[in-house]
C-alpha cells in the first residue's frame, strides 16, 4: 500500500507525528540556543527527518519558532478559563495560580523560550503581544475590577497584580537552577513543590482578599 492509497486517518497520524517531532525538537533548540543560535538543520535532526521536510511544514526558521512561542502563551491563557467559569475569586485566583505553577513544573522550557523572546523584545511576536494577549489582559481586568466594587477584592490595580502571578508562577521554571542550588543540589520534590504552591496561593489571596 502506498502513501497515496493509504487509509486518511493513516496518512494524518504520520503529518501530525512529523509535525509533533519537529515542534518538540524545536522547543528543545529554541530553549538550549535561543532564537538567534538556533538552526532548522539543528532542529531537523534532532526531529530525525531531513531538512526539506520541515521546511514543508514550517518554511522558515521564524514561522516554527512564532509557533512555538504561540503555543506557550495560549496555554497560558487558557489557564484563566476559571476566571470565566465561577463569581468566587478566590476560587479563581486560586486555581490560576495552581495552573501556572503546574505549567511552570511540566513545561520549563516553554516559560524560557517565551523569556528570552520578551527579553529580546519580542522582535517576533510583538503583533500577537499587542492583540492576543492586550484583550485577554483587558477582559481579566474586568472581572477583577468588578469583582472589586462588589466587595471581594481589597481595591488594586488588576494589571500589576497579574504581573506579579507571572513573575512568582514561572519563577519556579525560568530559575530552576538556582532553586536546585539552593535544595541541596535538587530539584523540588513533588511535596516541596505542593508545599511551593500551596505557600504562593495562600500568600496572593491573603493580599487581595476582603477580610
């Protein structure tokens, strides 16, 4: 049987585990050179296929690695779906914070990859920084705006205190190593980093919540 005559649901599983291969060793390449080091053929080999076929999926370097960086922020802002799916905002918040600490722990190298794009500026996703995520900031804000004249929430400015949760979440993937030289040598155990996030949810309600 040939790739032409090949059942579809055959042929799809074989795109969608080509691209898989190749995002994954992009992610990987990307986080260990940076936008700049990073090569297709570096990545290409990593992914096990030849240089030509990933530029059939992703014809440059850029489009893989907007991908990428896209794939990361998407995730993390539909961490925030509970924002939308309760009136508690300490349930939220809460849940937030739980979600962005587990992404941090699961997925390290997305939260670098996406910090040395913002370090960089953003020469590369700056249009999605300022749609995407600007609308996704302003209608968070809403809520917790609201949430703050009907009571719940100490009054704030909403923006700083989401700067604050992404700087404390992806702390815990962005300076991995310093929290291994500081354990002993050791990444967190699960206990510790239960321990970790339970500490930091505690601590950013006790800030804003309505005693």
């Amino acid at each position: 049987m040939t790739a032409e005559t090949a059942p579809r649901s055959s042929r799809l599983s074989t795109r969608e585990g080509r691209e898989r291969a190749i995002f994954d060793a992009a992610r990987a390449v990307f986080a260990e050179y940076g936008f700049k080091g990073a090569t297709t053929a570096e990545i290409a080999k990593r992914a096990g296929i030849p240089k030509a076929n990933l530029h059939y999926y992703f014809p440059t370097k850029e489009a893989l690695y907007r991908a990428v960086t896209e794939d990361v922020l998407t995730a993390w802002l539909e961490a925030a779906s509970s924002f939308d799916e309760t009136a508690d905002p300490a349930g939220a918040i809460a849940t937030y914070i739980g979600a962005k600490m587990d992404m941090a722990r699961a997925d390290p190298i997305g939260s670098r990859i996406w910090a040395s794009e913002i370090l960089r500026g953003a020469p590369v996703i700056g249009d999605f920084l300022e749609t995407t995520l600007v609308d996704w900031l302003n209608s968070r804000e809403a809520i917790v705006r609201r949430w703050i004249s009907e009571g719940k929430l100490v009054p704030m400015e909403p923006r700083y205190f989401f700067y604050l949760i992404w700087a404390t979440t992806q702390h815990y993937a962005d300076f991995e190593g310093q929290m291994v030289a500081l354990n002993r040598g050791q990444p967190l155990s699960e206990a510790q980093f239960e321990t970790a996030k339970a500490q930091v949810i505690e601590t950013l309600l006790r800030g804003v919540l309505r005693g």
